[in-house]
C-alpha cells in the first residue's frame, strides 16, 4: 500500500511539473471589421469600402520559473478591402511578466494613447475621437515600456521610446519620448489621467489626458479631456453615453477642439446602433459629421477608420457607414 502511495505521488508530481514548465501554445487572434461607407464634404460625395485596422496577430507567454514569464505579440495590419498586410504592424514586443510587473520591449500602444481607446465608443468607425485628438495617438518605435501590479487600486503605465525615428543605429539621440500614466480599472468602471513629451531636434511637445468610463446597469457613460501644446494650444472635450437593450447597444459622442488662432475651433457628432449577432459577430451602423469654422479641416471619418476623407478647411464634413465586425 505504501509502495502504491509513493508510485502515486511521483507519477503526480512529475505531471505537475511537467505541465507547470510546458509552454503555453501561442494564441491565434484577429479581427475582421468591413464597412460600406458613404463619406462627403460640401463639396463632392461617394462610396467607399473600407477595411477599419483588421488585424491578425500571436501572443502568448512561456514559463520561465517560479513567478516570472516571457510574453510575447506580433500583431499586424490586414488590408481586406485592397489587399495585403503586414506583420508587427501594430502592437508588437517581446518582454517579461512577473509579481514586479511587466516589461515589454518594441512597438505598441502609448499610456496616452489607451485612454483615449478606453473612452472612445467609435473606435474605427466613423465617428472616431481620433478626428478630434490632433495626432497625439501614438505607438513609440524602438521603446520600453513597464506596467506596475496594482498598488490598491490604482496601476501605473511607462513608456520609453530611445529613438522615434526609423534608423536601426543611432549615436545622436534627440528623437525620445516618454509616456506616462495612472489608472484605475474595475469591471463597470475605468478612470486614468496621461502625460506625454515627445522631442525631437527642433523642438518638442506635450500632451496631457483625462479619461472615465462608468458603467450603470444599462448605461454606460464616458468623458475625456485633452491638452496639447507645441506651436499652438488646443483643448479637446468630449464624451458619450451608450444605452445596452439585451443585443443591440445605442451610441452616441460629441467631441469639440478649442485650438489657438482665429477660427480654428471644430465639432464633431457621431450616432450609432451596434448589433450583436452573436459572441464574436456584430453588426454596426453610424452617422458622423463635423462643423468646421473656417480655417479648421476636421475630418468625420479618420482615426482608425480605413477610408477616409480629407476637408477642405471651413468644410464640414458627413459620413454614413454600415459594417461587420467579426472578431477571431
């Protein structure tokens, strides 16, 4: 009997061990996101397909001892509309995940930049709040990046970019950036605030965020603010309210930029009704426009949308889209 219990408990142990050094199988994922679109300014009109960031990537993470891990993702571009792709694209990096935290290592998403896709109801639609954020979504080439392990309920978010630029060897550098962020993140309920500098060398520039997202029963409310400075100021304001009714959510956001200078200003308004035909397919529809005054171009349909249309300043600009999103 005893001999059986030893024989038992080696053969579980070396299961055990076994399993806990195995590495993990890279997890396939992806996104499909097709929309006919009607995009036109005051002054011509026309429909458009438009692929809106579909992508295909890998991740996974492999154990490397007790509490600490490699992770790892490529991730990039897929062009289903014209055709072709390419890898690490997007969010790309290699790193290690511990109790310490994380480090990554690559090319992905900035701290500034998740708070606005956090807040944002219309990411790669029409109607995107990229229109209104003046370029300051970024993904840092050549960077580091750390995140924290929660103190309480708050995680901290660093991102070191060495070299902005695209060459491979660099003994000058005066093309870094840094990117930096606190949050709170809760299942109904999401806050952050975001600070970024970005130099180059002739000059710099900054830009400071402010985002929440509560959800209360069906409704889910988002706010975000933004201040960028470099030869000018500008303030963006915005937000949006969605009502959830079992599968179909109603949506709708209003972002407007202040910017320095006369008539600079500009307002864009997007409505919408996502359909949820299953776990992983939707159905989504929207309306988008912008009011320009005269010397802002402000584009409803930019941002991680595919197609998009460029105004022509003091032009406003209207967008109708219907679309399928099936994510893998």
């Amino acid at each position: 009997m005893k001999k059986t219990l030893i024989v038992v408990l080696v053969v579980v142990s070396i299961a055990a061990f076994a399993v806990l050094h195995a590495d993990t199988s890279p997890q396939v994922y992806g996104r499909l996101h097709l929309s006919l679109d009607h995009l036109g300014n005051q002054e011509d009109s026309a429909l458009n397909l438009s692929s809106n960031s579909s992508r295909l990537g890998f991740k996974g993470e492999m154990y490397i001892m007790p509490g600490l891990s490699a992770i790892y993702q490529l991730e990039g571009t897929v062009n289903v509309d014209v055709r072709g792709g390419q890898i690490a694209t997007r969010d790309s990096y290699g790193g290690i995940n511990g109790e310490f935290g994380s480090i990554r290592l690559g090319y992905f998403d900035t701290p500034l930049k998740t708070i606005r896709s956090r807040t944002d109801f219309f990411g790669d639609q029409i109607g995107d709040a990229r229109n209104m954020t003046l370029g300051n979504d970024y993904r840092f080439r050549n960077s580091i990046g750390y995140t924290s392990p929660k103190f309480g309920l708050v995680t901290l978010d660093a991102q070191y970019s060495v070299d902005q630029n695209n060459a491979t060897t660099a003994t000058d550098n005066d093309d870094w950036a840094l990117s930096t962020s606190a949050f709170i993140r809760e299942k109904d309920f999401y806050a952050g605030a975001a600070y970024e500098i970005r130099n180059d060398s002739d000059d710099s520039e900054t830009a400071m965020r402010l985002g929440a997202s509560i959800k209360l029963q069906a409704i889910r409310i988002n706010a975000f603010f933004q201040h960028y400075s470099a030869d000018h100021d500008a303030i963006t304001i915005g937000g949006g309210a969605g009502y959830s009714m079992d599968d179909l959510m109603l949506k709708g956001q209003l972002y407007m930029v202040s910017m320095d200078g006369d008539d600079n200003n500009g307002i864009l308004l997007a409505l919408g009704a996502d359909y949820k035909l299953s776990g992983n397919v939707r159905l989504l529809s929207a309306f988008a426009m912008t009011m320009n005054n005269d010397n802002a171009a402000f584009s409803s349909s930019g941002g991680g949308h595919g197609s998009t249309l460029i105004p022509v300043s003091g032009d406003n600009t209207m967008s109708i889209s219907m679309g399928l999103r099936i994510d893998i």
